[in-house]
C-alpha cells in the first residue's frame, strides 16, 4: 500500500490538576506541591526522569501560586521585575551544569527570589548531587533544598499516561491497545512518549488503525532503535 502524506501536527499536552493521573509513583510529589505554602525557606527541587511529569506538576504549582515558568536556558528573560512580582518556576536545570555564566544567573535569581519573599521551583531530570552544578555557592544552595521526586512508573501509572500522550493528540486507540503496550514496553516515561509519537507517525504514514498489530511491529521498531 503506497504510504500516505503524514503531517507532524505538535500535540498539545493537558498540564491541569484534574489531567495528572495519581498512583504511588507521584503521589508525594504532588501532595507537596499542593502544600506549597509550607515548603521551608519557600523553595522546593523537583527531580524525576525525562517525561516522568516534572512540567505537568510545574504547571499544577503556577496555577496554583501564580508563578511565571522558565527553562534554565532563558534565565536572560527573567528580569528583577519578574523576580518581584511572583513566584518562580525553574525547569531542567540539568541544561545548564557547567556553565558558569548561567550557573551564576541562577544564583542571582536564587537570591533575589528569596529576598523578594517569593517561592521558587526548580526541575531536574536527577538529584543536585548528580546535576554536575559547578559553582559551589549555587550547588550549595541547591543541596539545601528540600527535595522531592518523582518515580518511574507502576503498571496503573503507565497505562494512565500511555492514554493521556494518545488523548494529547487527539487519538483514542481502544483499550486493548494501551494495555498490550504497557505490558510489552519498557518500562519508563520516555520511552512512553516516544511509542506514542511512532505509533501516531505510523498510523498516518500507512493508513493503518491504532491496534494491537500496530502497537506489535511499533514495538519490535523501536527495540530496534533502541539496541
């Protein structure tokens, strides 16, 4: 069969608190998002593997505080007036270990967050200690941050977030097909994402429906990718 023109539409992911799915692997993190008045020295880092929903719960936290978010790589657009006027979210500080100019950005805007009595939220894919901070003063501030982290998935977990990529771009496979994925895939929120996105190519690629012969040779693909 003579393959289709396929678009690669962006899909528009759901950041609300009523579209993140609770299991053991985020429970605590979420409830000590939603504590967030409470956190000591108004400061929290939030760590967990890439796609583990370390952005969803970012969004959770700014509807919840009014906080602006920003990723480590734009610290240039945030300006004392930003830092003065409401909380902070700070993603995948991971990006910029080993820079000293952005290092020594953030912890100016470390500093001038806290002396603006403002709460701050920093993401990273792993703990302080393993981020590769180079500046001792930042790395400092950072390992005296409460912490909380986010697993990788359990089989309800997985399953919940398979469904939700597919809703994200509006693709609604049956049941059958979400659960022969989680029960056959490795086993992470990357490697989630990315089956999604293959299945989705494929299926506009071929014509083929969202089934379980699809999510079969997808599979056997991207273990191909993967080796």
């Amino acid at each position: 069969m003579a393959k289709q023109l396929a678009f690669d539409l962006p899909s528009v992911p759901a950041l609300g608190r009523e579209d993140f799915f609770l299991s053991s692997a985020n429970t605590l993190a979420m409830s000590v998002i939603e504590d967030w008045q409470n956190w000591p020295n108004r400061k929290l880092v939030l760590t967990g593997p890439k796609s583990a929903g370390k952005t969803h719960l970012a969004h959770v936290w700014a509807s919840l505080s009014g906080a602006t978010i920003h990723s480590a790589k734009s610290l240039s657009t945030i300006t004392p007036d930003t830092i003065s006027s409401a909380p902070l979210v700070i993603e995948d500080i991971q990006d910029i270990a080993g820079s000293p100019d952005a290092e020594t950005a953030l912890f100016h805007i470390h500093n001038l967050c806290q002396a603006a009595g403002h709460s701050i939220l920093f993401t990273a894919d792993t703990t302080i200690r393993s981020v590769g901070l180079i500046l001792p003063d930042l790395l400092s501030r950072l390992q005296g941050t409460s912490t909380v982290a986010l697993d990788e998935p359990d089989d309800a977990l997985l399953s919940a977030v398979l469904l939700k990529l597919f809703a994200d771009r509006q693709l609604m496979p049956a049941p059958t097909v979400t659960q022969y994925l989680a029960a056959n895939m490795e086993r992470s929120f990357d490697a989630a994402a990315q089956v999604v996105e293959l299945m989705d190519k494929e299926a506009l690629a071929s014509g083929r429906a969202l089934n379980r012969g699809l999510a079969r040779d997808v599979l056997d693909n991207f273990r191909n990718l993967s080796s």
